[in-house]
C-alpha cells in the first residue's frame, strides 16, 4: 500500500478481509480489483463503494459472468422483453460439498504469519478447518456456499431481473445436513427475495441432487411469455405454455471481451469507470443479497428490510449482523 510504484492491488483473500484491503487500497491511491463475494456483511460494501468513489478509483469486482459474452446477451435478451414480464429469478448452486470432519486445534504452520491471516476476525487458535479453503464454512471468515460460488448466480440472477433496489423481505431455511462436521455453514439453503413486483429464489444442494433444466450451477427466470435457462455461458428459452424452444445462445470463457480482469486494466488505462462491467457498486449490491439471506438464516426468521434505512428496523439481532466486532487495530473506519 505505502509503494507508490505499484498502481493496482488485486485482492484474492478470504472474505473477511476483502473490504478492509480494498479500502486501504482506495485510500492509497491505487486502483482495485477484488474478488467475490465483495464484503464479508452488509455494512463493509457501502465503505467500498464510499471510498471508491471519494478516492476516484476504478475498483472492479469478480464476477467474471459480467464479462462473457453469452451471458451479456442472455441479460439482453431478457431486457428486450424476450420472456415478457420477468416476476421470478432463480439462481441454482447445486455444488458438491463433502464434509470436512473434526480436526484439532493446532501449531501455527511455518511461515504463516497467524495474526495478520486473522486480521479483523476475532483471535482464535489455529485449526486447520478454519483455514485453506475451509474458512469458507466458518462465519468469522466465510459466508458459505450462498457467498462462494453462489454469489456469482445471484449476481446473474439480479442482473436479469434488472433490480437496483433492495427486497423489503427477505427469508431462508436450511442446514448442514447428511454429515456432523466442523462447519457452521448451511450445506442446504434456500433464500427468498421480496422485491415490489417480483421475486428472487436462490437454492445451495451441497449433497446429492438432480439439475434442473440440466443446470446444476447457474440460473433460471420466469417470465409471462416463457423462461430462460443460463448453464455457464450458454442460454436457452421455452417460450409460450407449451414451452416451445426458442432463440438461445452461447458464449466463450475468457477469450476476447470476455477477459474480464482485462476489461479492469482497459478502465484502469482509460481512467474511465463507466469502462467497467462490474463496478464495484454491483458487487456490493449482489453480495449484499446474500449476507442478507444469510442473516435471515442465522436468525431463524423471515425478516422485513427497511431499503431506505438499509437495517432490519427495531431487529436488533439481525441488524447486530449487517456489520461485525473488529479486532483492532484491523477495524473499518467509519469514515473512510
């Protein structure tokens, strides 16, 4: 951060530290890119993209699907009416997840710096299930598979049902189901989005399962003419009550525009944000989606979502979880 030599910081930590490096980063001066889910709670996006724009920084978020070309012209299509009125998005992440088992705490490993991997989470022993990769499942650092690879199906899911604004009602069931382990994440979720005229599904099967449409991680959208099925980055439509099949398309992975750390470098060059497929402010808005689901799960409860205030109202233990206890001296400003 302090090397004026250095213009960009990418940021491919756990999720616990994502917003507190970004927004240093910001501060600093440089440019950034950082990978999904954005934040680690609700509250760390709304500093994002407060310092992003204070500093005038380009900060790109990783969701790569906003960079190919086959989704981009599925979000077209559904712009352009192709289904009708779009009333339900679905996201699928249908992703198997064994169990970690019981693991003991243990000696740091050599060469792990142990306080600075903790940084804003709170001090713990080391164990080798709150660590590589399996940080994932523990709420101090992860946000489980809803904020995993979920996160890149909710960022498409709101994408293609075109909302800007919060759900004013939000709930969630599951568990971690088949197997007792260390994890404290749900390997069975379901998610539900109230928005005004329409509705936001969200489904994590960690275990076994069946796709739908032939889709195991991806998305689906229902409209008055028909439905759209996304699997990776080709799309299908059934159009009319029977379901007759439609125009459908596909797209490539990383070649061409669908470079999407290369459309971060072209903005950065450019000095241009508008540049950007995935501004920093979609990524809050889609990882916001998912620590909210993940508050209505923690809490046990449907909730009701205030979107102007962005708190859960009088909720006093959901909106505890819209932020987190900071172990100094890693603490998010409240200016920053």
């Amino acid at each position: 951060m302090d090397d004026k030599s250095i213009d960009v910081v990418s940021i491919a930590t756990p999720d616990h530290w994502h917003a507190l490096a970004a927004v240093w980063g910001c501060q600093a001066g440089k440019d950034v890119y950082v990978e999904k889910p954005v934040s680690h709670n609700f509250v760390e996006g709304t500093k994002m993209v407060e310092a992003a724009r204070k500093y005038d920084r380009i900060v790109q978020t990783g969701t790569q699907n906003r960079s190919i070309t086959g989704v981009r012209q599925a979000m077209d299509f559904l712009k352009k009416g192709g289904i009708g009125k779009i009333y339900m998005a679905k996201g699928l992440c249908y992703k198997p997840r064994g169990s970690i088992g019981h693991k003991a705490d243990a000696p740091v490993p050599a060469g792990v710096d142990y306080n600075i991997w903790l940084g804003p989470a709170p001090e713990r022993p080391f164990n080798p299930n709150r660590f590589h990769y399996e940080w994932h499942w523990n709420w101090d650092y992860g946000n489980g598979d809803l904020g995993n690879q979920g996160i890149h199906q909710m960022d498409v899911a709101r994408w293609g049902l075109g909302k800007e604004t919060w759900p004013t009602k939000i709930t969630s069931s599951g568990g971690r189901f088949g197997y007792k382990d260390d994890g404290e994440t749900p390997n069975t979720q379901i998610c539900t989005y109230q928005f005004d005229d329409a509705e936001l599904v969200f489904e994590v099967r960690g275990l076994i399962t069946n796709p739908e449409e032939g889709i195991k991680v991806g998305n689906i959208y229902y409209g008055t003419d028909g439905y759209l099925a996304l699997n990776g980055a080709s799309w299908a439509t059934f159009l009319g009550p029977k379901g007759e099949p439609g125009p459908k398309g596909a797209g490539k992975r990383g070649e061409g525009d669908d470079d999407h750390f290369g459309n971060f470098v072209k903005a950065v060059k450019a000095r241009k944000r508008e540049l950007l497929t995935a501004d920093i402010l979609e990524g809050h808005r889609s990882s916001a989606l998912c620590h909210l689901g993940n508050i209505a799960y923690r809490t046990g409860r449907a909730l009701t979502f205030d979107p102007k205030a962005e708190n859960f109202g009088s909720e006093s233990d959901a909106n505890a979880l819209l932020t987190r206890e900071y172990r100094s001296p890693f603490t998010m400003p409240d200016k920053v």
